[in-house]
C-alpha cells in the first residue's frame, strides 16, 4: 500500500470514531481520492505529451 492511502485510512478511521458520521467522511475520502487519481493521471498524460514532442525534435534534428 502507498503511503498516502495508508494516512487516508488512519485518518479516517480517527474521524469516524470520533463523529459516528461515516457516510459523510467516505464521500470525503472518496472525493480526494479521485482528484488524487486525476491529478496522477494529467501528470501522466503530461509527461506523455512532453516525451513524444521530444522525440519528434530530436528526429527532426537528426534528419536535417
């Protein structure tokens, strides 16, 4: 398990023995696991799109 998960949960399980309100604190942790997930996932792509400009630059250059 990563880290963040691991604190997630512990923080979770902190909230819900202390509020009872567990249906709340699932729909949070839910929410911030998603906009983790997308974060990850525009970096991904990001990172993707750089890759394959470089590789086209450096083809470009070594064509010429």
């Amino acid at each position: 398990m990563d880290q963040g998960l691991i604190a997630e949960q512990s923080i979770f399980y902190d909230m819900v023995h202390q509020s009872g309100s567990a249906s709340t604190l699932i729909k949070d942790a839910n929410s911030a696991r998603e906009k983790r997930l997308k974060t990850a996932q525009a970096k991904d792509e990001g990172m993707g799109a750089n890759r394959m400009w470089s590789i086209i630059e450096n083809s470009t250059i070594e064509s010429r």
